[in-house]
C-alpha cells in the first residue's frame, strides 16, 4: 500500500509539483493548476488538523463502506471523485503562492510523519488512523497530479 509516510514519498510528490507549470492543461475535472494546488493545500491541512471540516451526512451514511474500499488498495482516485463542498476552490488564486504553500504542507507531513496526523473525523471517511491518513495524503496528491499530467 503507497503511503504517503514512505521514505522518499515527500520529495518525489515535490519533484512532480516542479513539473506542474500554471498553464498545465487538465486532462478532467473544473480546477485549473493553482486551484488544484489550493484544494491539495486543504487536504493536506485537514490531514494535519489545521483544518477540522464536519461530517457530512452521506459520509456518515457511506464514508465507512467506501473507506474499506478506497483506502485497502493501491488503486489511484477515480476521475471526477466527490470533493468535499469545503474544499471546492472556485476563486482564481496565485500558482506559485499555492505551490508554496504546497511545499511548505509537504515538507511539514514529512517532519512531523504520522505523530502529525490530525484524530479529527475526515468529513466524509470519518475517524482515519495516521496510516490512512498517509493512504489517503499519497492517492490525493496523485489523483490532483495525474489530472495535470504530471
């Protein structure tokens, strides 16, 4: 199972990231490069706790089902996946801003490993251990870098 927590995971996301340029072409979805950036950046702050969105309901209904789904195998995120209403990032925002913001999450994930994760309830899978959290950081940040080709 790809962990975000493995060694080596939080340079080779940042190498790719060097890869994303702001006019990068999606290959699916609404976002452009920097309000991927920005929806990556919430993620990754949810996953250490500076962010702690609530539960919401389909999540309570499915979250777990889909949990046992998503997070037990090293299958990438499906195209087009549900984002969390909070997180959808509509205004226009700075790339290189958000990247660095991006970096700065990033090299934060990989110092503090998984002591760092967040025991809030993710909004839609509900409690995750620091594992999954890994899990889930690893398959984001991959699904949002595929979507630009990088």
């Amino acid at each position: 199972m790809r962990s975000f927590f493995e060694a080596g995971a939080g340079e080779a996301f940042k190498d790719r990231l060097a890869q994303l340029r702001s006019d990068s072409e999606r290959q699916w979805g609404k976002m452009n490069a920097a309000q991927a950036l920005a929806h990556l950046c919430k993620g990754m702050e949810q996953a250490c706790g500076d962010i702690l969105p609530p539960r919401m309901l389909i999540g309570r209904l499915l979250g777990g089902f889909v949990k046992s789904k998503a997070l037990t195998d090293d299958e990438p995120m499906r195209r087009n996946s549900p984002t969390v209403p909070g997180f959808v990032v509509l205004d226009e925002r700075s790339f290189l801003a958000e990247r660095d913001r991006l970096y700065g999450l990033i090299d934060r994930a990989v110092t503090t490993g998984p002591a760092g994760c967040t025991s809030h309830p993710h909004s839609f899978f509900g409690r995750l251990t620091p594992e999954q959290w890994g899990i889930l950081m690893f398959k984001h940040l991959d699904h949002h870098l595929r979507q630009f080709g990088v």
